[in-house]
C-alpha cells in the first residue's frame, strides 16, 4: 500500500498493494447501480474557478453541449445535484472509445451523463522487460488473460479509476496485481477508504477501489468504482 497526495483541492489517492482476488476478461462497461446513489441531493455547491474549468474541460470531452454544460453546471451551485446523481433511468446508451479506452455512456434528460470505462488491451510485447499498460498475452490453456488495464468511471464533476489486471475461463474468473487507486473530485474532498472485494465461491467476482466524499463538512457519501468479471467478460461500474 502507498501514500496519499493532494493537489490544488483534489485528492489523488495512490495505493500499490497486490491483491489476490477473484475475476475476469474483455471489455464492456456498465453505468451505476439502481438505487446504490445517496439518498439525500447534494447540497449547493461553489466551485472555483479552477473546478469550473475542470468540470468543463470533462464535460467537453464527452460531448455536451456548451448550453447544456452551462446549465449543469448552475444545477451544481443551486444544489440538488445532476440526474445521474440520482436513481433517475437514463436517456440513452452508447459505447464509445476515447483515449483508447471503451466506455459505455448512460446519457440522462438533463444532458448529464456516466461514463463507465475499461481501457483496451494491445498484444503483449514478449520483449518489453516492463508490465506494459492494459497488455492481452491471449489465451493459454483455455485462460484469457489482461494485464494492467485502467478501470474507469466519470460523471464529468468525479473521476475514480484504479489498475487491475484479471483472466477468465470457462469455469472461473481471477482478478489479480490491484493497485493505483485515484480519485478526482471537484466537489467536495474525498478521503481514501482503499479496496474490498468480492469473497463468495463462483465464476462471478468483483473488486472495487472505495473512498468517502464529504462536502460542507456534513454532507457524506460512500463512494465506489467496481470491475466485475464473469466467465463471458469484465465490466466496470460505480455508484456516483
């Protein structure tokens, strides 16, 4: 396990700690859970300058209109927080690469959005002396396996991600060597809470990198970004 690192009010939270746990492969993604959100809204929020440019340059990045971004980002001052703050149904799904990462984007009526991600794996180079970033070495006895791949959520105001790698195979899942864990946030300050995983017998396993979010000093909330794997493939997920 490492340390925690501030920056200009954002929390970065680096933790390399080797975890043996359960899970598996390929690269879909899905949005937040139904009904994992907070139950109370956020409450108003002022934003810097520095949170404001942030918070834009994330919403630009995933296509929101300039309109629309405006008004998200009034709705973030006046409180209550954005649709995929909440359990509301979204709009519209798309899977989407950017960055070279597959995300799979839950859009809602409000012009917000959750974008749920796994970064896309290139051919293991046999030369490279390093783990490479997000690496596929293919299959060898019936096992697919992925290495150091990002696992990633954003809602356009918090970004969590951590590294995983994980293999699957027709009657089992593992994930393994889960480290990294980062949290961006610009609203509120999040304070590390490190992993957890799944622990029950079976071919389906998770694992998810935890952290609390608190604002105003009184407004608190438990907060996740989950890979899961099944024996057909990796997903990840979050409750924000």
């Amino acid at each position: 396990m490492k340390s925690l690192k501030i920056r200009a009010g954002v929390l970065v939270i680096a933790v390399i700690g080797l975890l043996g746990i359960g899970v598996a492969p390929s690269g879909a993604a899905t949005a937040g859970v139904a009904g994992d959100q907070p139950s109370q809204p956020l409450p108003p929020i002022t934003l810097t300058e520095q949170q404001e440019a942030s918070i834009t340059a994330e919403l630009d990045k995933f296509g929101v209109a300039p309109a629309t971004r405006d008004e998200l980002l009034d709705k973030l001052t006046e409180g209550g927080g954005w649709d995929n703050m909440t359990d509301a149904a979204p709009a519209s799904v798309d899977i989407e690469t950017i960055d070279g990462i597959s995300y799979t984007i839950s859009r809602f009526e409000d012009g917000s959005f959750i974008a749920a991600g796994i970064e896309q794996p290139a051919p293991a180079d046999p030369k490279a002396r390093a783990i490479q970033n997000c690496s596929s070495s293919g299959t060898s006895a019936g096992v697919s396996y992925r290495t150091n791949c990002t696992i990633i959520v954003t809602n356009g105001a918090t970004s969590g991600q951590f590294k995983a790698s994980y293999s699957l195979w027709s009657s089992g899942t593992s994930i393994y060597n889960v480290g990294n864990g980062t949290v961006n946030t610009d609203i509120g300050v999040a304070t590390a809470g490190g992993f957890s995983s799944s622990t029950a017998p079976g071919t389906s396993r998770w694992t998810q990198f935890n952290w609390t979010t608190v604002i105003d000093g009184w407004y608190q909330a438990s907060r996740y970004v989950r890979l899961s794997v099944t024996t057909s493939g990796a997903s990840s997920s979050a409750n924000y």
